[in-house]
C-alpha cells in the first residue's frame, strides 16, 4: 500500500538660407520613472502576519521627472483600475496605493494639490498625499497650482494581498498596470508592478516513504462470509512548516471507487482482483494522543464537514481522516476556532485494513493488495 509571462523645398537656381527657432511646444516635454517595473518579489506563507487581514508584501520608491522647454501645467494623473476610494487594484486578491512627497518645481520645494479632475479646485494640500484613484496631483504655490519647466517627485507604492493568497497549489505571478499621464504635454509612461506567490510552505513527510507492507496472505487466514480485519500498521506523519500556519489534512484515494462497504468517505480501496471484484478498504486513523506538535502540552482534534466554514468542537478522541473533511490540530478542547497555527508537527498514523469475504473474490490466480492514497495539507 503506497501512500503516496524639415521640410525640404527646392526650385532650379534658388536657394534659401537661414534658421528658423523651433516654438517650444509640449510635444518636447520628457516624462520618465526611475524604475517603470516595480517587483515585489517572492512571497510565501512565513512573511505574513496569520492573524491580520491583509498582508503587506512591501513598499518600493521611484522617482518622477517631467521636464519641459518652456512652462508648463505639471498636473499628472494616475489612470489604473480602483480598488476602493483609497487603493488601486492588484489582481482580484490585492491592492496597492500611492503616497507622493518630495515635490521640486524648478528647482524649489512645493506643496502638492490632489485635484478630482483637470481645472478643479485641490481638495487636499499637504507635501504628501495619497493619490487616490481617479485623482491627478498638481504642484502648488501659495496654495494656487503652479507652471514650471521641472518637476520632480518621489511616489511610494505600497502593495497588499488578502491573508488567504498563498493559499496555493501552484507559483503564481501576480502583474498590473498603471499609466502615469501628464495631459496638458501629452506624454505618458506606464508602471508596472509583479509580486510572484510561492505555494504550499509545509512540507508532509512519511515513515518508510509511505509504504505500508502488509505481508502474504493466506486465504485459509481470511473469513469467507465476511471481512477480515487485519492487524493494525502504523507509519509516522510528520509536518514541518516554514513558519507557524493553520492547515488541515485530506486524504485522496488514488484507488477511487474500489472501497468495500459503501459510500464512506473515510474508506479507501484496495483495488481490484482479476474478476473486477473490490478487495477490500483501509483506514488511516489519527489518535491526538499519539501527536505532538511545537511546544504545545496537548494536542486535540478538530475537523469540519464545510470546508472550514464551521468546525467540530475540539476533543481527544480518535478520528480516521476523511476524503471531504477537514482534519486539523489545536491546543484548546471544546474550541471552535478551527486549527491553530502550528510549525512543526509529528505523530503515528494507525492503518486498518479489512479484506473482503474471501466467497466474493477470485482466488483462482494470486491478488495484490493495491491500496494507494495521497495525504493533502489544506491551508487556512
């Protein structure tokens, strides 16, 4: 059992000599970032806070210069997708906000203004503000907003994920865009902001790579009229985290629907003998008294039939882990609360194994036992 992304004129004989100065016009206004693709990096389980809402993967700072040949309107907007009142959107599981400061205009320190839309009033006045989203910022001068030829300023992006966005079976690669936009000289430029997810942080472990020798049988050793249970076999699970996290265990039966005894989500198959015929089904049960984890005294069950919408009060009584319920560990009896964030966690798991009446089955020709599952750690 194995558990296993210029002009040009000419006319004959003249000529025509001279230099005309270009106008100075928006069209030779630079906008330019110091950085057009801000990576948040790789983030997993063990850099966030379990307990907080959100997660803040980070804080990164660019630099912003517009310059014109001659004075012009500075006002820039920020145009991505909203997030809220205050944040831009960050795929559908995070967001991000912009903090502008350190304004110059031609050389001088400035306050800024953030403007709801072009010609507006400011409706906030400070040396820092948080663009909000459908907002432009304009420099300031004696509180009126002021033309110039440079402006230089720093904005701040901060990026968060909702606590649940590890909750991963596959790296993910999280990417948006914005566009920073100066209307009144036309030109823009675009940012870019990645933050990758790394997935599951805990890593399960079996004794004996998982495999569960149950010997030769004899027939003569089985009961023909009904199932023969066999004795018991143990493996040691062992779970090791990168950092405290709440999970849950699953066990999926890689020999679906060769189970005896109906439909119990807590059985698993053994497969099936030359006629077709199911052999028979394992359990795998859990004692909490047989597990220890982290510096915890005791350690009780609890498990939920919801997916963890609800939890089971949490007790010391034996359980087989199931293929739809959710099997976890805390350190409070009776608690509802559901698992509790543990690193590192150990114990025996206990295999019961039944076979079949041997009347059912064809014997004719030797039988494997062909029992096969996978234990899957759930993340909360």
């Amino acid at each position: 059992m194995n558990l296993v992304p210029s002009l040009w004129l000419a006319a004959c004989a003249l000529a025509l000599l001279g230099a005309v100065a270009p106008q100075a016009s928006a069209d030779t206004c630079q906008l330019s970032l110091s950085e057009p693709l801000l990576d948040f990096g790789l983030m997993n389980r063990a850099a966030r806070n379990p307990s907080a809402p959100q997660w803040l993967l980070g804080e990164r700072r660019i630099s912003v210069q517009l310059n014109c040949p001659q004075a012009q309107d500075m006002t820039l907007f920020y145009r991505a997708p909203a997030a809220s009142a205050e944040r831009l959107r960050f795929t559908e599981r995070g967001s991000y906000a912009l903090r502008v400061q350190e304004a110059v205009l031609d050389g001088q320190a400035v306050e800024l203004g953030l403007l709801a839309g072009s010609g507006q009033a400011p409706g906030h006045v400070a040396q820092a503000l948080d663009w909000r989203p459908n907002h432009a910022i304009t420099p300031l001068r004696d509180g009126v907003p002021a033309q110039g030829k440079s402006l230089a300023l720093v904005v701040q992006v901060s990026a968060w994920a909702q606590a649940d966005a590890t909750q991963l079976r596959e790296a993910v690669t999280w990417e948006t865009s914005g566009l920073l936009d100066s209307v009144a000289t036309g030109r823009s430029q675009p940012l870019t902001l990645q933050a990758r997810f790394a997935p599951a942080a805990c890593e399960p472990s079996l004794s004996g790579g998982g495999v569960v020798d149950l010997g030769k049988l004899s027939a003569s050793d089985l009961r023909p009229d009904e199932h023969t249970r066999l004795p018991a076999k143990s493996l040691l699970l062992s779970i090791r985290c990168d950092a405290p996290t709440s999970f849950a265990l699953v066990m999926h039966d890689n020999r679906e629907g060769t189970a005896t005894g109906g439909a119990d989500e807590t059985a698993y198959g053994l497969g099936l003998d030359n006629s077709r015929q199911k052999i028979g089904r394992y359990y795998l049960n859990i004692n909490p008294a047989d597990i220890s984890a982290d510096a915890l005294p005791q350690v009780y069950r609890t498990d939920s039939t919801t997916a963890g919408t609800a939890w089971s009060g949490a007790s010391n009584q034996p359980i087989p882990i199931g293929a739809r319920s959710y099997l976890g560990f805390t350190a409070t009896p009776g608690s509802h609360a559901g698992p509790a964030a543990i690193q590192n966690l150990s114990g025996n798991i206990s295999i019961q194994t039944w076979i079949a009446p041997t009347q059912a089955l064809d014997l004719s020709n030797e039988v494997a036992l062909d029992g096969s599952g996978t234990i899957e750690i759930i993340y909360l």
